[in-house]
C-alpha cells in the first residue's frame, strides 16, 4: 500500500517526477504515489513544488506537509494530517488500486 495511517496523520510514499509539463498525481504504481511536478530538482525546486501541489490539493497548510524520509531523493515519505479532502481521495486510489 502507498500509505499507512497513524495517530491522525497519512504517511504517503511518493516518487516525485520533476521537470513535467504540470503538477499532477499520475497514478499509483506499487507502494509509491508517483506524482509529477512542474519545477526541476535543483535546490529543493522540486520539493517545495511538492509542498504546494499537496497543501493545495489537500487542503492543508504547507507548514501541515512534512517530509519524514527521502528529502533528497526522489522516493519520499510525506506526512499529512488527515481530513476529509485526503480521505476521500485515498478511498478512491486505494479502491482503484485493489481492482
């Protein structure tokens, strides 16, 4: 699975995709959320990037997205608060990710 839960938060296993044509969850593949990100990987471009793409796409405040492995690489673990925006969205990939 891409995510675990624990203690009110969402740990996502992310494989950040930098230089793409537009900030963008792509698909689930395995236990990684691959999502591609508009900015280069130099000098945590991409990083910063991926805190916007998800605080905007979640609902969370970017202070809210944290980053708990892989900071330098492009394999990451994410830590989210959970609210409803997130769990929906995590039904609907875990529910397309399981057919």
């Amino acid at each position: 699975m891409f995510y675990e839960i624990k203690d009110g938060f969402v740990i996502i296993n992310v494989k950040a995709l930098p230089n793409s044509s537009k900030n963008v969850i792509a698909e689930v593949l395995d236990d990684t959320l691959k999502v591609k990100i508009k900015a280069p990987a130099v000098e945590g471009a991409a990083n910063k990037e991926l805190v916007k793409f998800f605080s905007k796409e979640f609902k969370v405040a970017k202070s809210d997205v944290e980053f708990i492995g892989g900071a330098t690489s492009k394999r990451k673990r994410i830590k989210l608060p959970i609210n409803e925006k997130i769990k929906k969205f995590l039904e609907e990939k875990y529910e397309s990710q399981s057919v």
